[in-house]
C-alpha cells in the first residue's frame, strides 16, 4: 500500500514508533521523550519542551488523523545533543496550516494550537503534507545553538482529482554538509507514475554521495521500464553557502532573497530514457542568510512567481507551500512543492 510505504520512509529503517490509539498514547508518547532525554544528560526544560511538542502532535493525530505513529530519536550535530520527535499519520494532510500557526484554527482537519507551539518551541521543523495520504512532522530541540542548515522544510502536495494518491514524490535528506532534496514527478500520474517517482528518489537515497549529474544519471538507469519522470535535486552546503542543483524535464527550482531571485535551467531530458550519454546542467549560486528555495512540479502554472512578494516569503515554509497550491495549481494534474527557508 502506497500510503503504508510512506510512513515506513518518514521513520527511516530501524525505528519503530508507537502506534497513537488514544489518551493513554499521547502519555506514553511523552514518557517516551522523558526515557530519551535521561541518558543524554539533556537539560529538564529541554526535555519537556519536546515533550510538550509530542503532545501537541499527538493529541492532533487522535483528532484529526485516521492512524497516527510517533517516535522520539536521540540527534547530535557537531558534538550539540538534541531530541528528534516524528509524528506521521495516514489522514487527509494539512488543509489550512496558515490558520493554524495562528493558533485560530479548532475545526476538523486543521492542526489547531498545536502546530503553532511546535514552530514556536522546536530549533528546526520538516513538514511532509500529501493531501488524502497523509502529514509527517519532524521537529528537533537542540541543547544549545546547533549548526543548521535550514530551519524550516516544508512538502506540500495534491494528487489529480479522482486519483487515490499523487504521481509526484519528494524527499530530504540531512547529510553532514548540509541537506541533499529532490522534488519528482511521474509521467501521468496516480500509482504508476508515483511508481516512478518513488523509485527515483529510492535511486537518489542509494547514490547521495556522488555529483549530482552522477545521481541523475543512476536515477536514470533505474527507471528504465517504468513510466519515467521529470526530477530536480537540490544539494545545501551549509559550510560555503551554496545551493548546487540539477533538473531535468519540467520540474522549477527557484532562489529567492529580499532583493533577488534565481531561476534554475534544466535539462530536457526525461528520466527512464535510454539515452546514456545525456549531459545534465548544474547551476551553483550563494544563499544568503534568509533565502528561500522553491521546488515544484508542472501541476503549478508554468509562470509561478514569488519575486517581490516579500510577505509571502517571510511566512512559515508550509504556509508560503500552501499559498503556492491555492493560488497557482492547474485543476488537470497532480502537484508537489518544496519550500525551504535557510538560515
């Protein structure tokens, strides 16, 4: 079940989170964050500080998700200990998130008071939202200034009307350099094309650690017999400051600053081909503290812009994702964005 895979790939290998059936598990959710927290020698206020964000994450999956997981994970970044709290659930996705970081919103499916403590409490904060599939949020409390290189990541997607899930995937990963991003898009869409989609960022995990022209090109030859898809991946290195990406086929990436912007080039070339020796372009260009990068399929018009729209881009990541969606999506395709805010 394609949901099911979903929820294995938030938690990652090897963690097994407590299924949150009711009251009870939300309290054995923050026992769970007290047990974490006491070999690491972490500070009290610390540690009931993430326990009140696994509370307040919770306490939403009972209210508003069809099946919730929670896990709580030890996390070090340059000898800074901290704790990892994931939440994931099978439900319908965030349908409001900008009334709810404003602490209004109590209606059914909206997240309430609860997402604006966890943006409010946590250092960093990575949300996954797929409507009908479901919401991942990971939130992490360090015991003093860690080296970050983003504080907000945000995924926010929408399948083709009619279809049970999206054609498009995306995915990040944290490395020792920075983060390393990809955004696909199936060709068609529902379950074959996320097939697609899926198995290239499957393709991307396994290969991190070369070029990303090396990637692309692995990507490549994975796909070969399925449908095929469209891919951007973007790599952060946190130390110089650059964003270095490569795209093929009609996947946008763009930079934004409060005073300039950057449109990524792809390559025309669709992923699954049986061409070899395709080049694929890549662009590097500086972040500035307080950039922020969007990543989004075809499902948004061909001319989605934020250049000038300053207010936009000062919002939470999910909340620029969400104004994306509403004001840009094509009502004839599945569409998936990423919206990252760096430090």
């Amino acid at each position: 079940m394609e949901k099911r895979l979903l929820i294995t790939r938030w938690f990652g290998a090897g963690v097994q989170p407590i299924p949150i059936y009711d009251e009870a598990s939300v309290t054995t959710a923050r026992q769970r964050v007290r047990e974490a927290g006491q070999p690491l020698n972490l500070r009290k206020e610390l540690v009931e500080n993430v326990a009140l964000i696994a509370s307040e994450l919770t306490h939403n999956q009972l209210a508003h998700a069809r099946q919730g997981y929670f896990a709580i994970l030890p996390v070090e970044r340059e000898g800074v200990k901290g704790l990892e709290v994931i939440a994931a659930d099978i439900g319908p996705g965030l349908v409001n998130p900008a009334l709810a970081i404003k602490g209004r919103a109590s209606t059914a499916g909206s997240l309430g008071e609860g997402l604006a403590a966890v943006l409010r409490i946590a250092d960093e904060v990575q949300f996954d939202s797929r409507m009908q599939e479901g919401l991942c949020v990971i939130a992490r409390k360090f015991e003093a200034p860690a080296p970050s290189p983003y504080s907000e990541i945000a995924f926010m997607g929408k399948p083709y009307p009619g279809e049970p899930i999206s054609g498009d995937d995306g995915v990040c990963l944290t490395t020792e350099s920075g983060i390393l991003a990809a955004v696909a898009d199936g060709l068609g869409h529902g379950p074959e094309a996320r097939q697609a989609s899926s198995r290239a960022l499957e393709s991307l995990s396994r290969n991190r650690h070369l070029e990303l022209d090396q990637i692309m090109l692995a990507c490549n030859t994975d796909l070969i017999g399925t449908r095929g898809c469209a891919m951007n991946i973007v790599r952060f290195n946190k130390e110089n400051r650059t964003v270095e990406c490569a795209s093929v086929g009609d996947v946008n990436c763009h930079l934004y600053t409060q005073r300039e912007s950057h449109f990524f080039t792809a390559t025309p070339f669709v992923l699954g081909s049986t061409l070899q020796k395709q080049r694929i372009r890549i662009e590097q260009v500086k972040a500035a503290p307080g950039s922020v990068l969007v990543v989004f399929t075809d499902g948004l018009k061909s001319r989605t812009s934020l250049k000038g729209q300053l207010d936009v881009l000062r919002q939470p990541a999910i909340v620029i994702a969400q104004h994306l969606l509403e004001g840009y999506s094509r009502p004839d395709d599945d569409v998936l964005v990423l919206v990252g805010k760096f430090r």
